[in-house]
C-alpha cells in the first residue's frame, strides 16, 4: 500500500470483573473473560440479557461501574479507530454519499492523503465482494450489500478488533446465509479479532471459535464459554456441531425459564428452538 500505513495485526482483551449500571439498575455483575488476539468470539444469550452493553463497554461507549476492559493491556478510556464497530442496521451509511466515498470517509478523517484513501476503498470494497458497486449510492443496494459496505468502511480504519452487534438480524434467510459465509472468509483474511452479538445459536456454531453464554438479567454474567473446535466451514448437522448445538440451547432455554419463573409466568409449555437435530 501507498498510504504508509500498516494494518494492525488483531488485539487482545481483558474484561476484569466488570459491572455496568443505568442508574439504579445492574445490567452486567462482576464479568470476567479473556479474549485472544485474532480470536473470533460470539456473546450468546437471551434477550436483555446484557450481550450488547459488554460489547458497548468494549467499544467504550459504557464505562464500568466497577472494573475494567483491556485492549492490549490499556485500559479502555473511551471510543477509539482501533476498535471498530458495525451496527446491526445498514441504515448506518451515509446515504448521502456512494460506496466508495462512505469507505473514503474515515480515512479521510484520519487524514490520509486522497490517494491513500482511494486504496483504502478500493482494497476493503475488494475484501467484501463489491468493487463493481463502488460508485453505487445505498439506496440502490440490498439489505446484505449494504452490511458489506459498513463492514467495508470499518475495515478501512485498520482496526485491530472489530466490534458487531447482531450485525444479520435483518436480514432475510438466505442473505444472512451468505453474510456469514463472507464474514468468515473476511475474518480469516483480515486477521482481525472479532466480538460478534448474536442470539442464533446456529450463528454463533458457523463462526466462532468460542461461544460466551450469558445469563439472563439484571446483573447478568458469564455463565459458560464453550470452544468450538470444529473444522471450517462448518456443518450445522454434523453429529459434533450438533451435539454442542443442543448443549448450547439448554444452557440458554434454562436462562429464558428462569427469566419466565420470575415473572410468574408458566414456562411449562415453551415451544422448541429447533435445531439442527430437530428439537
């Protein structure tokens, strides 16, 4: 590259006994999980169960109440270009602007030279499958064309941890089928580390190489960290994938009849999540 710039190779993180509070109310109690450099990571649990406030406090968009979060061994103090962040909705881009000046955008912030801008595009637009929209505006791309360009725009700041939240939550089936196959293949050619919210159990098995299950809140914790030590690309109905499948919906259907119990509803006739083995 011409710009002068190197990518930065992935961090590593550090959550120390973290608690996060609105006010009055727990969100996140005494959390505590290491993740490693290039390590891809999904937050799995459900809803309201504190996944994306860890995220944000990562981010550094939420302070701690009590402990703190390590990148590299340096505190986080708040937002910064080395920890990237990709929204959930599309809708994030500039529409104001094509594909490539959206991707030019935070390097130009940055003060790259217009050149080193212009490579910047052209090399993350590559990246993500769409080089031949680079002139498009997002009004005139789908849902998933879309989330590849905000994941192509956060790639362009070199960051050396990308930070997602239910970034396919959106999207239709078959898109979101696609996107993870992409992100995969995006992740291991970028070397970035990556923490990626999801409640799709299936989700979570295609990409991470460990699952973090939380427990429902307030005062959510880390309940359980799963490794996944299956071959890529992975196959929701291999016999392996499907048993971690099963152990992964206990654990969090547990969580949800929990929550149930304590609003005094009956959790006795809960429907099944399906799965890979039917259940």
């Amino acid at each position: 590259m011409t710009t002068g710039a190197t990518a930065r190779p992935g961090s590593g993180i550090r959550i120390q006994a973290v608690d996060i509070r609105f006010g009055d109310f727990a969100a996140v109690s005494g959390a505590d999980l290491d993740i490693r450099a290039g390590e891809f990571v999904c937050l799995l649990g459900p809803s309201g169960c504190g996944k994306s406030t860890l995220l944000n406090a990562v981010a550094g968009f939420v302070p701690p109440a009590a402990g703190q979060v390590l990148v590299d061994d340096t505190p986080v103090g708040g937002p910064d270009v080395s920890r990237g962040v990709v929204f959930q909705s599309g809708e994030a881009l500039f529409p104001w602007l094509t594909v490539r000046q959206n991707v030019m955008f935070g390097p130009r912030m940055r003060g790259v030279p217009k050149a080193g801008q212009a490579e910047l595009a052209e090399r993350y637009l590559a990246m993500v499958g769409l080089a031949h929209s680079a002139d498009k505006m997002p009004g005139e791309l789908s849902g998933g064309m879309r989330q590849r360009v905000q994941l192509a725009r956060v790639l362009a700041n070199e960051p050396s941890l990308v930070l997602m939240d239910e970034p396919f939550g959106a999207l239709d089936a078959q898109t979101r089928q696609v996107m993870q196959v992409e992100l995969d293949r995006i992740w291991r050619a970028s070397g970035k580390t990556i923490v990626f919210v999801t409640h799709d159990i299936g989700e979570a098995l295609l990409l991470a190489d460990r699952v973090v299950t939380m427990t429902a809140g307030p005062a959510a914790r880390i309940k359980e960290i799963y490794p996944v030590d299956l071959p890529r690309p992975r196959d929701l109905t291999d016999p392996a994938c499907a048993r971690l499948y099963r152990d992964l919906r206990d654990d969090i259907g547990a969580e949800v009849a929990r929550t149930l119990r304590a609003q005094g509803l009956d959790d006795g006739h809960m429907p099944g999540t399906g799965g890979p083995d039917g259940g």
